[in-house]
C-alpha cells in the first residue's frame, strides 16, 4: 500500500509527550501514521512542502518502514530482545554514527589536560554525544544512509502510545570508541560530564526495548610509533589511549581489573609473547583489583606468555593510574 493511499485509511494522530515527532522529536505542533509525518520543523529530507489554513508551512516526510508502529496500543507493540551484530557490522554503523558528530571545545581541552595531542585526538576519534540535536534526527539519518540499528548497543527503540523509533541516551558527555585488535569499533564508551551516578558508562543496554548489550569489551589502543614490542594491559580505555600514546606501545585497555576474560583473547590476536601489567596502584590496597590481577596473570602463563608488572611510586593519589604517572613524568619500572 503506497503512502498517499494510506492517507486515506489511516489518519495523522497528533504528536505527544509520550509520542514525539519522529522527525524533529517535539512533544507538539507536528502530526503523523505510520508512513507519512507532518513535521512544522525540519524541512531537510521532505518530499513535499504545503501550506496550511492557517498560513503555516507543513514539511512532509515518509517514514521508513518500522520507524513508527501503526496505531495501536503499547501494550500490544512488543519489541524482542536482539543479538549484538557481527563486529563488522558494529564497526560501519559506529563509524558512520561518528562521523556525523563533533568534538565540542570542554571535551577537547580535557583531553589535552589529560595528556593527549591534538593529532592524537582526531585518530582516536572521540566525538561528542551532541546536545543541539535530537537523536531521531540522528538515526534517521543512519537509517536513511541503508544501515541496520538493529543489533548495535546503544540504540534503541523509545516507547510511545503509537509504537517506536529510533533512538539513543544523549546524557552530556563524550565516545570513547573501542576497538578489537584488527582496529574494529567493537562498542563505544561514554564519559559522562555529570559523573554522579559513574563518570564512564558504557553505550550499550535497553534490551527490552529492542536494544543490546555490548559486554565489557577489551579496548586495543595503538600509539602513532610503536616503540616498544610488548603489550601492555590497564584498566580503562582512555587510559589505554594516553598510555599507548606515552609508551609507544600497543596497551590493552580491560573494562575493569575484574573483567580481565575479555582481555585474552586480544592478546592471542596480537599474537604477543610478553606482556606488562599496569594496573592502579591501588591494587594494593583493593582486593578485587588484586584478585583480578592474579587471575589474568595465571590464565596468561597457562598459555606460555611472559608477565611482567609495570610498577611506580606515586606522589598523590592522582597518579595511581599508567597514564597520569606518564604524564607526570615519572619513573616507571617493570618487575
């Protein structure tokens, strides 16, 4: 049935809180069904531009197919919970995804405070999550340029009376992509400007509504020159980043110290046969950190390779991570 004779059997229901405009995401002022949207908004991408009664210009849009459900209760709309897709199909969405963000000025100022250059900066490809932009824009452009949301974490389906669209968190922060060991954007990190409730989070969840998770992937950060052989393994991705950058090493960057699983098999694909550990220093002092620690260690020697720990003494409790005692300067001593 082709959009201009669905008019005829499926009226335009007015745009609500509960059930924004797919277009322009207002909760007012637009209507639409579940192929056509009137939005008084964006006139980018319409088909056809009209006049009101009322003097007012009217943008019509079609909707791709699965954008808005017909018009039926919520309660009958149910969304499965999906796989995560192949890392390939991960890495062309997230790249495509990045490219049509930008770096804002507060985002690119603490990146160099943390030790980063420019050129650095632009090759890891951290991008702002924007804020002048609603996120169905976003993924209807995404969806516009024949990519597949379904499957990648951290885009989901937001609930309305009418059915669902596209969409994603846009929490004020930063990406932080993660990468496997051939350079695959495997996920995305966010680091959060309000970090009351977890300076990093990971883009990902939402699985009731269509969405996925992504694990707790290891991130593979590689320097501009790799000056040394070995690999090196820290928690974090962003400190995998500044460390790599330091070091001119490849580091590997775990989600945490106790989610070391994912770490090996990165190793194995990097082909390594000495490794150097350089976990915070308050491992010390924690025990999961500790207990995590010993457990990679053990599953690396179990498949032959060297370990070695980076260790240093910190002048403050803001040197206990690799990356902040690089920058300051100093000396780092592998045991």
């Amino acid at each position: 049935m082709g959009a201009a004779r669905v008019l005829e059997y499926e009226g335009f229901r007015k745009a609500s809180r509960r059930e924004p405009c797919p277009i322009c995401g207002h909760p007012d002022w637009c209507g639409f069904n579940s192929y056509l949207c009137s939005c008084m908004r964006v006139s980018e991408g319409a088909f056809k531009h009209i006049i009101l009664s009322n003097g007012q210009v009217a943008h019509l849009h079609r909707l791709e197919t699965g954008m808005v459900a017909p018009g039926k209760q919520w309660e009958e709309f149910i969304i499965p919970e999906v796989e995560p897709a192949p890392v390939e199909v991960r890495d062309r969405v997230y790249r495509h995804f990045l490219r049509l963000l930008e770096l804002y000025p507060r985002h690119k100022e603490e990146l160099l405070r943390r030790g980063l250059r420019e050129e650095e900066i632009k090759r890891n490809g951290y991008k702002s999550i924007p804020d002048h932009v609603n996120p169905w824009i976003l993924c209807k452009k995404l969806i516009r340029s024949g990519l597949d949301l379904a499957g990648i974490p951290g885009f989901y389906r937001a609930k309305s009376n009418g059915g669902s669209y596209w969409t994603f968190n846009s929490s004020p922060g930063y990406f932080i992509p993660i990468r496997d060991a051939q350079g695959r954007i495997q996920a995305l990190q966010r680091r959060m400007d309000d970090i009351r409730n977890g300076k990093y989070m990971l883009f990902s969840g939402h699985s009731d509504q269509g969405g996925c998770s992504c694990g707790t992937p290891a991130h593979v950060a590689r320097p501009l020159e790799v000056k040394d052989g070995r690999v090196w393994i820290t928690e974090g991705q962003l400190k995998a980043d500044i460390a790599a950058a330091y070091l001119g090493a490849v580091v590997i960057g775990a989600q945490g110290a106790t989610s070391w699983k994912p770490v090996v098999p990165e190793v194995l694909e990097l082909g390594a046969t000495e490794v150097v550990i350089a976990y915070d220093r308050d491992q010390e002092t924690n025990k999961e950190v500790a207990r995590g620690k010993r457990m990679l260690v053990a599953e690396l020697k179990k498949l032959g390779i060297t370990v070695r720990e980076a260790i240093w003494r910190a002048r403050s409790k803001e040197e206990k991570g690799i990356d902040d005692a690089l920058v300051a300067g100093l000396e780092i001593r592998i045991v």
